[in-house]
C-alpha cells in the first residue's frame, strides 16, 4: 500500500510550490492529500488519521493531533522554527520531527531590513525620515537569517555587531559580524536591532524593559522571530518611558498589547497583520520541496537530517 503524506495547510502553499511537493512525492510512489486553508482543529483531527507522514507550515501538531494519527511516523515542518510541534509526545509516539532550516532565510532576512526601511521612513508617512548608512545594527542570534541580515545591512553601510551565546567570537566573525561580549552590550550599541531567536524555556520572555532601556536614543527593535521571546509588560513600559523607542515585527502581539499600542503608540510600532517573513513564491516552494524531499528520504533511505526529537 502507497504510503499517504498529508499536506496539512491553513496557510496553503503557493499552488506552484503545493504542485512541485505534490509531483516529488507521487514521482517516489506516495499518495499526496490535501488539507488547505481549513478552520477548524477537527478537520486536521480527521484528516490525519491515516496519513504515515505530515507536511505542515504554522499549523499545531499537538497532543490531540498526535493521538489521531495512528499511522504517522513522520512530520515535517517546512520552515526553521518548530515550535508548533509538540516535539516531546511525538517522540513518546514514536513520531520524527523535523523542520527545514534555511529554506526561507533569505525571505525572513529581506522582511527584517525592509521593516527598518519602513520605519526609518516614518512608515511612509511623507515626513522626513532617516537613513539606515552609518548605523549600527546588532542581531541577536546570528544562525542561518543572522548571517543574511548582516550581508544586507552592511549592503546599506551598517556597521554589523552581534551576539549569539551558541557560537564563539570567531564563529560571530565568520558569520559577517563583530562580536560582543555580552546581550547588553549588544542592545546599548545598536540602533536597529534585528531579533533571530527562537522560543523556548530560556528565551520565552527574555526581551523586555531592562534590555529595551538599553537602547539608544531612536533605536528600533525588529522582531521576524517569535512573539513569545518577547516580554509585551516590558515593551509597553518601554514605549511609554522611552517615546525615542520604535518597535516593528512580523509577529502580532496579543489583543490587550495590539490595542494598548494603538491607543498610544501606534505611531513608533508597526507589525504585520499575519506573520509573513516566509511568505514569499520562492520561500514556499524552497521550503515545500525540501520537506517533501525529507520524507522521501527518511523513509526510502532512513535519513535522520534534521531531526528534532532525537
């Protein structure tokens, strides 16, 4: 029997992208079926019941999700982050993660330098704004979008610093940046600073007042990463004792920040309605091909690359 590989959308793919995933898989013998732009939890639920593998984007792969799919041995998320996944009860399932790290850095790298154009600009507003030749930008965690940001800042004429605590200096170095030595330092020494961490236990809050207030005078904060690492208390008090202080991110806060930023801030924040750093034609299909790629692999090959349970 063909093994089925469900591709579990609710944000789809771009057809040309979903047409390349669907032609890798049937080429390898596998049965593709779609589950695109759906609402509801339940259609997942029902969809997943027999699928042997899973290809998803933003969707949550969670307890209940995982205790449907009878069959499922593998999921993979097309894109870096997996944080949707709850990657502990796959593995109690006997069920590999993985993602598909870099396949969509260079879009989520553009994004982030053209939300600092954006707010350099005044958001285009028609007022004068500033330019971003001779600043200093500084990227919290230089991995795969890091090492792109830093090319294109220094494209504009910026100075490039760095801190990544899973790299030493002259992995920093070799990534197209100066390192420093600590987080503060990274944040007192930047006017735009570019946020490349992921969430977990250790990040998940950690960017808050005591590192916003360390900013300089007009700096702007990016975030292309995840709003969790973000403490919203601690930007809202920031942009309220700090009105130098701008804020841009792909990443919605929640409803109670959303409106508290509007009702004040709204001119020195800006996010996007929807989280689009990956989205972009060559993102999708780089991202799609790779994941479908994946699970060719692991299961005619036993390829293990890019797990994330192990």
């Amino acid at each position: 029997m063909a093994k089925k590989v469900l591709l579990a959308t609710e944000k789809a793919f771009a057809k040309t992208a979903r047409d390349e995933v669907v032609g890798i898989l049937n080429q390898a013998g596998y049965e593709a079926v779609l589950l695109e732009n759906y609402k509801d939890k339940a259609q997942l639920i029902a969809a997943v019941a027999d699928a042997d593998a899973l290809i998803i984007r933003s969707d949550v792969v969670d307890k209940e999700v995982l205790a449907a799919a009878k069959s499922l041995k593998l999921v993979v998320r097309a894109g870096a982050g997996y944080d949707n996944i709850d990657c502990a009860a796959a593995k109690e399932r006997g069920v590999a993660a993985k993602n598909t790290p870099g396949q969509n850095s260079n879009a989520v790298a553009e994004l982030a330098l053209g939300l600092m154009v954006f707010m350099a600009r005044n958001r285009f507003n028609g007022k004068s704004g500033t330019e971003l030749r001779g600043k200093r930008l500084g990227i919290h965690g230089i991995g795969a979008v890091g090492r792109l940001v830093a090319g294109i800042g220094k494209g504009f004429g910026m100075t490039v610093k760095a801190f990544d605590p899973f790299l030493n200096p002259e992995q920093i170095k070799d990534a197209g940046a100066e390192p420093v030595a600590t987080l503060q330092d990274l944040y007192s020494g930047s006017d735009y600073l570019s946020l490349h961490v992921p969430a977990n236990k250790d990040t998940k809050k950690s960017i808050g007042f005591a590192l916003l207030n360390l900013m300089p005078r007009g700096a702007c904060l990016v975030n292309t990463a995840r709003a969790e690492v973000i403490d919203e208390a601690g930007l809202l008090e920031a942009l309220e004792k700090r009105p130098d202080l701008r804020y841009a991110s792909d990443v919605e806060p929640s409803a109670a920040t959303a409106e508290a930023i509007q009702a004040k801030y709204a001119e020195r924040a800006y996010w996007t309605p929807k989280k689009i750093g990956a989205q972009t034609e060559e993102a999708n299909v780089n991202a799609g091909l790779a994941a479908a790629r994946q699970i060719v692999a692991f299961f005619e090959r036993g390829e293990k690359r890019f797990i994330v349970n192990p």
